[in-house]
C-alpha cells in the first residue's frame, strides 16, 4: 500500500472507504466504495478489494479508514 508524505497527509479532506457487500443493489463484484464526509458516493466505480479502495482513496486524498453501514446511515442523516 502506497504511504503519504506528511504534506499529502495535511491535505486530506475527510471520507471513508465501506464495503457494501451485503447491501441490496451493490455490485458483488466490486462491493468497495469511496465515501465522502456526507455519506455520498465520490468514486463513480466499485473497487474489488479494501486495498484497491484505500489506493483509490488516498489519491483522491481522502481518508481510508473503514466505516460500517450504521456510520453510513448516520453520515446520510437516516440515524
């Protein structure tokens, strides 16, 4: 996994990576997705594995951490 720069890492403007494996409607083939601080979709694909999210993520910089569905749901104003 790549690593950022302490200046890379200053830059970062929040999101989350989540696995929407068992969600209705999600892609079983590529169930990652890049999260922002809203709860909104920011990349416009799936990702196969939470290592190809966290890649992804971290270039777009936005964070990797790994959040659950009630976190989504909070993020979304449903909780």
């Amino acid at each position: 996994m790549n690593r950022l720069s302490d200046d890379e890492l200053d830059k970062v403007s929040g999101g989350y990576i989540f696995d929407a494996t068992n969600i209705p409607g999600s892609n079983p083939e590529r169930p990652w997705q890049i999260i922002d601080e809203k709860g909104n979709v920011v990349a416009t694909r799936g990702f196969k594995s939470k290592q190809q999210a966290q890649i992804m993520a971290a270039g777009m910089l936005q964070s990797i951490e790994e959040i659950d569905y009630d976190r989504l749901m909070q993020l979304r104003g449903f909780k």
